[in-house]
C-alpha cells in the first residue's frame, strides 16, 4: 500500500505536549479526534474517530497483581501451558483469516520461497543476544529466531492492525489510518522542530519483516532508509520481499545488530524511528536504545516511538484476564506499561517530547535532538 497516497489526518491540530505523570489517576481525560479520508476504488469517504485516554496513567492490570501470580503459577506447569499456547495459537490464526488476513497462505509462500539464500548476506554471526531476547516469545520457544516466527511476522502485524482499529472497513482501510497517522506525526513533528527540515537519513529500530521501513520509505522517497533488527531470519524476509517488490532510488539497507549498540557512526541520521518494539523489551534495553537513538541523531533529528499507549482508554478497559494472559506471551509487557517513556526520552536529552493517541490503541512520541 503506498503511503504517499492520501492524507489521512490533519495532525496539527491533535498534537499536545505531555507533563510528567506521577499519580495512579489523571484528568480530565483527553480525546483526540481523527478525521481521515479513506480512498476505495471509486470513492473517498470521510470518516470521524476518537481515540480516547482513559482516567489512568496506566490499565490497572498492569504489573504484580493476584491473577498475574496465579496465571503465571499455572503457565509454569508445562504440559498446560503447551495446551494454552496451542488453543492461543489456532484462535490467533482462525480470528486472522476471518479478517481476511491469509495467514496461512502467507506463511506457507514464504517458507516455500528461496528467502533462505538471504541469511548469509545479512546474518552477523558475531553478534551477541543480549539475555532477554532468547526467551520463549510470542507462544514460539526460540523466540524472534526462528523461520516459522518470520514468516508469520507480516501476517501478525496485520492482525495486530486489524485489532486497533476494528472499526475500519477492511485490513487496509485499518493500515492506513495506523500507519498514515504514524508517519504524518513524525512529519509535523520534524517540521515543527527542526530548522534543517529535510530527511535524508532513516533508522528503523526493530524493523522485524520489514514493514515499518518500507512505509517509511514510501513516505520519505528521497531519504535513505536503514532497516534494524536483532532477527537475521526476520531481515532475510525483509530482504526478500524488497527484492521482489518495486524498485527504489534509494534501496534500503538492512543491518543485523542490536538497537542498543548499533556500531553504527554518531549523529548520521535525520530520523530514528522504533515502531512496536518497546512492549517487547525490558525496561532497561528501552533506556538503551533511546540513548543510542539520541547518540545516532544529528542536532535537529527526530525520534519516533510508537507503541501500546498505557494511557489508552480501550486497553485501560481490557479485560485483566486477557491482559494476563497475553502477558504470558509477551514477558516485558509490564515493563513496558510501567516505564514512563516521555521521562525515558527526556532524560536521554530530547526536547520537544510530544505524545498523542495515532489510534485508539497506540501512542507516538516524537522528539528531537537540541540543535
Ligand atoms: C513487533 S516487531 C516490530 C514491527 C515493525 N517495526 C513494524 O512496525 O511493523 C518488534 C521487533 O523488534 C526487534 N527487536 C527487539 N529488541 C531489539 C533490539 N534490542 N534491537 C533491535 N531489534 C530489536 C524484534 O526482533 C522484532 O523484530
């Protein structure tokens, strides 16, 4: 889908700065209202949402609570928590492909295609794991390290796209509000704050398949564009599809590396974008990867994060069993929920720290590097 296409939102008007939050509870709650066109074939409609916060810092599920430990006392017998991840896994599938969202077809054309030539061109072989990301992960035990996870990985993004907005007609209507509003946030942001203005060069931290990047790339057509991840089997699907795909002035480059050290030279990007991957990550890889963010950046750069927003009002009102048990498969969901990431990005030396709701479900915090 390309991105380029029709504006989605006019961000202008949505984007407030936020304080600090230190107390449990929080009002009044804000409402940012969306209008966005959504192109069909013959047609542009226009639509209104709101994606609202609710009256907490964060869903009253999060961190150490009674029904947590009992989950958690029953996941750890083996034999159960094989089942419950088998029955997770057929409704996470079944409920995809009633969406439209071929999963299996999806999975299968890669698996079937040569994307293994790949892993030899991208895979460092000296890289070292930092400990959290060879936990079982996402109901697969070697966690993002494995073929079957990346060739699952676009299928579940959509999914996942598909569950934020359930009020769009379709998979793709869904895409380009999430993604459209993403990258008009990021644009006004950078517009607003950097007086070199210009996108010349794009990190994308945690590009997983690739997904992320090429948005960006779509967005950005003149930048260069450098896709990141900890996944070499991940990259390789990256790569795969964009040698298949249309191509480009500016190909993208993808890195196997680490987002907390990236290796990569001081101040040579423009962008530093880090899209669903901190609710993946322990609280402490999160402050490293802002701080590296911030070490990448050129005076005037931007850093983009979005993710869950805690401040959500539909994942404050989530059930606490759901909650719990996706927390079975996501091990840093409670880190991520209870890390303050406006603070986080501050404390790394960004100014200009602005969060807004780009959908009911997800936050995107921009900032920028002091000129
Ligand atoms: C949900 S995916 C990101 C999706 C993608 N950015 C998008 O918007 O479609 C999260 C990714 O973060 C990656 N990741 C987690 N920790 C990382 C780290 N320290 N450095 C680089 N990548 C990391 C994982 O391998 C995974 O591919």
């Amino acid at each position: 889908m390309a991105l380029s296409s029709p504006p989605l939102h006019n961000l202008s008007s949505l984007i407030s700065s936020h304080g600090v939050a230190t107390a449990t509870s929080r009002t009044p709650a804000r409402r940012y209202l969306a209008v966005h066109a959504a192109a069909s074939d013959t047609t542009t409609s226009l639509k209104v949402s709101t994606f609202e916060e609710g009256n907490l810092v964060r869903p009253k599920w999060t961190g150490e609570t009674p029904l947590s430990r009992l989950v958690r006392a029953l996941i750890s017998f083996k034999p159960l928590y094989s089942i419950l991840k088998l029955g997770a896994r057929q409704v996470l599938i079944s409920t995809a492909e009633k969406n439209n969202i071929p999963w299996r077809e999806m999975t299968k054309e890669i698996l079937e295609s040569d994307v293994y030539k790949e892993l030899d061109t991208i895979q460092n072989k000296s890289l070292v794991y930092p400990d959290y990301y060879l936990n079982p992960f996402h109901a697969y035990d070697e966690g993002n390290l494995t073929w079957l996870a990346a060739a699952e990985a676009e299928a579940a993004t959509k999914s996942m796209v598909r569950r934020a907005i359930p009020t769009a007609s379709s998979v793709d209507e869904a895409t380009q509000i999430l993604r459209g509003n993403w990258l008009n946030a990021i644009e006004q942001h950078h517009l607003q704050h950097s007086q070199t203005s210009t996108i010349d060069d794009i990190l994308d931290i945690g590009c997983s398949v690739g997904v992320s990047s090429r948005y960006l790339a779509d967005k950005f057509p003149t930048a260069k564009v450098t896709g990141l991840d900890l996944s070499p089997y991940f990259l390789s699907v990256a790569q795969h599809k964009e040698k298949r795909g249309t191509t480009r002035k500016n190909p993208i480059k993808w890195i196997h590396a680490n987002g907390e050290d990236t290796g990569l030279p001081s101040k040579s990007f423009d962008l530093v974008s880090i899209a669903y991957v901190f609710h993946e990550c322990p609280t402490r890889a999160i402050v490293n990867v802002v701080k590296e963010a911030f070490r990448l950046l050129r005076p005037g750069g931007t850093i983009a994060m979005t993710d869950n927003s805690p401040k959500s009002k539909v994942l404050q009102e989530l059930s606490p069993v759901l909650f719990t048990l996706m927390k079975s498969t996501e091990p840093f969901l409670d880190e991520y929920y209870l890390t303050d990431m406006d603070e986080t990005v501050r404390e790394a030396g960004f100014v200009n720290v602005t969060s807004i709701l780009t959908d009911p479900r997800h936050v995107t915090l921009t900032a920028t590097v002091p000129q």
